[in-house]
C-alpha cells in the first residue's frame, strides 16, 4: 500500500512540474520586427529602368535581355527593399 501511494505523489509532482513548465513556456513574450512593405521585383525594374543589378540583401540579381536573372538566396539572409548596385553606363 505504501509504494501505491509514492507511486500517486510521484504522479502527481510529476504532473505538476509539467504544467508549470507548460504554463512558464506561454509567459515569454515575443517581439517581431515591423514588417518592411516590400516592393515587387517587377516594380522596381519598372522603377529604375537603367539599373543593371540590383540586391535585396539575399540575392544578387542581373538584368539580361529586359529578364532579371538572380542568385540563390544566401543561408539566413534578412529580405530588405531592392537596391540599384549597378546602374547603366552612359
């Protein structure tokens, strides 16, 4: 009959320590950054039509024959509004 009973508070503590864990994991508060409203690929080549490569910090992208040609997106990378890194000589 005694080893029941440890068996029952073990349980219990047991069942305890869960829920506390559970309820402290639902405390933490996260912050998420603004989101950046993003302009298409399409907006921007219409935007800036002598621009050659451009970036949005994840890829580097070349226009050939009016079509943007860009790389694979770098590991871990933070999307960000595209910038002209090369606009057409003159």
């Amino acid at each position: 009959m005694r080893s029941m009973g440890l068996g029952l508070v073990s349980s219990l503590a047991l069942a305890a320590l869960c829920a506390t864990a559970a309820l402290s994991a639902d405390a933490v508060t996260r912050i998420e950054a603004a989101p950046v409203p993003m302009e298409s690929m399409q907006d921007f080549l219409q935007a800036n039509p002598h621009c050659q490569q451009f970036t949005d910090q994840c890829s580097i992208c070349a226009v050939v024959d009016g079509k943007a040609q860009c790389s694979t997106p770098q590991i871990a990378c933070v999307k960000q509004t595209y910038r002209c890194t090369m606009p057409q000589s003159k």
